[in-house]
C-alpha cells in the first residue's frame, strides 16, 4: 500500500502544480505539471510494451516465481518505479533545488523499494523500471522543456507575491 500512496503522492503533485499555475498563471508550474503527466503516461507506454515482451513473473508466482518469457507475467519492469521515478526527475529538473531533489527522488525511491520489500517485484525489476523511468523523465524535459521560463519572474495572483521561476 505505501507504494501506492507514494505514486498517488507524486502523481498529484504534479496535478497541483498543473491546476495552481493554471489559476494563478505561473507558466512554469503549469509546466512542471504539464510534463510529469506526460512523463508518467510515456513511462507507462514504455512499460507495457516491455511487460508484454518479457512477460516475468512476479516472485510470488504460483509456478514459475521470477522467470521471464512465461505467459501472464507482467512483472519487469515494475510499472510503479517508472511511473514514480519519471514523474521525480521532471519535478527535480523543474525545481533543482536540493529539498525538492531530496523528497521526489527520496519518494520514488520509497516507492521502488516497497515493491520489492512487499514482495510484488524483484530488485531487478524495481531497479531497471528506475532507471528506465529516471531517462524517460530525463527526455521529457530535455526536449519539452520551455526554456523561455528560465529566470522569469512570475506573479502569483492568489498571494500577490512575486517569485523567479
């Protein structure tokens, strides 16, 4: 269940940012919610077609536990450590700074790690979706960011202050 709440957590994160720069028309988090969202479904296409190419089983699997190529498995790599670690590494390159680092790649990592603590992945597939989903998140910002929000200085409506972005 935690990492449930962890993805949940970073996913709405990103909705947040998305909906609040909407209102108060901050373009740059409207961004930053903008691209985790597309980060996270890119991390998801990835990881479907992968799961259906690999087709492992999960290390609980009544017969054949961790084996790839076995009809059924859906296991490598897990889809919640690309999703939650696509999203991070949009928001960590958004916000550079040294807590938001901390908190979104802490969570992601949270979130990898209680797949495999509970049992629902092995490392391997906690730790290919991580990076698989680090680069996808990488890539989204790299070719998608806009980089006329770079030090731009913004006005929040709702509190009337004014940040650089």
């Amino acid at each position: 269940q935690l990492s449930n709440v962890g993805l949940a957590g970073l996913a709405g994160a990103g909705a947040i940012l998305f909906f609040h720069g909407h209102a108060v028309k901050n373009e740059h988090a409207s961004e930053a919610g903008r691209l985790a969202a597309e980060a996270a479904v890119d991390a998801v296409i990835f990881n479907v077609v992968v799961q259906e190419i690999t087709q492992r089983q999960r290390p609980f699997a009544p017969s054949h536990p961790g084996d790839f190529f076995t009809s059924g498995g859906r296991a490598f790599p897990s889809t919640h450590a690309v999703a939650s670690m696509a999203i991070a590494s949009v928001v960590a390159e958004e916000y550079p700074g040294t807590l938001t680092k901390i908190l979104s790649y802490g969570t992601a990592l949270g979130v990898s790690t209680a797949r495999v603590l509970g049992r629902d992945h092995s490392p391997s597939d906690a730790l290919v979706g991580s990076a698989a989903g680090f680069l996808i998140g990488e890539y989204v910002y790299r070719h998608h960011h806009n980089n006329d929000l770079d030090g731009k200085v913004v006005e929040d409506t709702a509190t009337d202050r004014k940040s650089v972005v």
